[in-house]
C-alpha cells in the first residue's frame, strides 16, 4: 500500500469533516470552508476522529491516487485549522512592493509598475523596513491557491544567479555563478 495514502488524517477540535453521496469531501474550521471532489473509486471514511482513504485495488492509478487524495484532504485539514503562510523577498535596487487591499503593486525595475489584484481568499501584506529588502506576506487557507500565486509573482522577476536579483522566498538559497573573471587568465 501507499505509504502516504494509508496514513489516517487527524481531525484537530474545531475541524469538521463530511463526506456526501457524490465523493465531495468538505471540511470546515475557524479559518473557512474548501471541498474537493474524490474520484469515485476511493472510499473516503469518517471514524471517531480521523479520517481513512481506500483504494480498491492495487492498479497503477488506484495506487496513485490513493496517495494524492489523502495528500489533498490532509492539506484541506491543515488549511482551515491553522492555515497557510509564505513569505516572498524582493532583493534589488529600488525594488519596492505595497499592498491596498486585494492589488499588489511590485515596482521590479521596469519602466511601470506591475500590478497584480488577487485571489479573495488569499490575505497580502508587505513590509518595508530601512536596510532590509521588502517582504511579501501571504496568507490563505487553500494550499494550491496560495502556491499558484506565489508563482504568478515569482514568475514576474525570477533570482538570477549572478547577483541574485529578483523574487525569491525567505530561506530560499540560489545558487550563484562566478562572473566572466573566473575563467580568464
């Protein structure tokens, strides 16, 4: 069996979870509400606090997306109870970030601005200390929105190698090339 898939999903107080007719799995927590529908070859089951995903067969695809569905239910329980959280660094000169309300407006060192207006669900913040690069808060409660626009962001001004401009996660660590001197001599 699939080490991931047969691992049963813990309830936290607070965190409702319901399973209809047709595989729609919903949890529900202080943070808000997600639904995902499960291929119909799965059973999902609720027992006295944890919730089981099986397979009916050991198939390739059955294997596969027994996996998958525990991952993706797992990742609904985490996101209404505690909620997710990722933190973008802008590193270059003059490179500036503010949020009002739902648009995320980047200054990357073109000739405009770029803005960006998110998602409802998904809570910015940005922060501008003296001496410090601008940081990129986000906040959400569904984990593949949050990293989709975490992306869409990222996409705009990717860290080059060289000087390591641009876009990139706190604790990311890029990797650097030395410049044309290197190899001269």
């Amino acid at each position: 069996m699939s080490r991931i898939g047969k691992a049963p999903i813990e309830i936290p107080a607070g965190v409702t979870v319901t399973v209809d007719k047709d595989n729609v799995v919903t949890v529900k927590g202080p943070k808000g509400t997600l639904s995902q529908t499960v291929n119909p070859d799965l059973t999902v089951a609720v027992e006295d606090g944890h919730v089981h995903v099986t397979r009916p067969s050991d198939d390739r695809e059955h294997r596969a997306q027994h996996g998958l569905y525990r991952a993706l239910i797992h990742n609904m329980v985490v996101g209404v109870s505690t909620g997710y959280r990722k933190e973008m660094e802008l590193v270059g000169v003059g490179y500036r970030a503010s949020a009002t309300g739902q648009v995320l407006e980047l200054s990357l060192g073109f000739s405009h601005a770029i803005y960006i207006k998110l998602p409802p669900e998904v809570k910015v913040e940005a922060k501008s200390e003296r001496n410090k690069n601008p940081l990129i808060i986000l906040e959400s409660d569904d984990k593949q929105l949050l990293g989709q626009v975490c992306a869409k962001i990222r996409s705009l001004r990717k860290p080059e190698p060289y000087k390591g401009k641009g876009i990139k996660f706190v604790g990311e660590i890029i990797r650097r090339k030395s410049g044309k001197s290197a190899g001269a001599k």
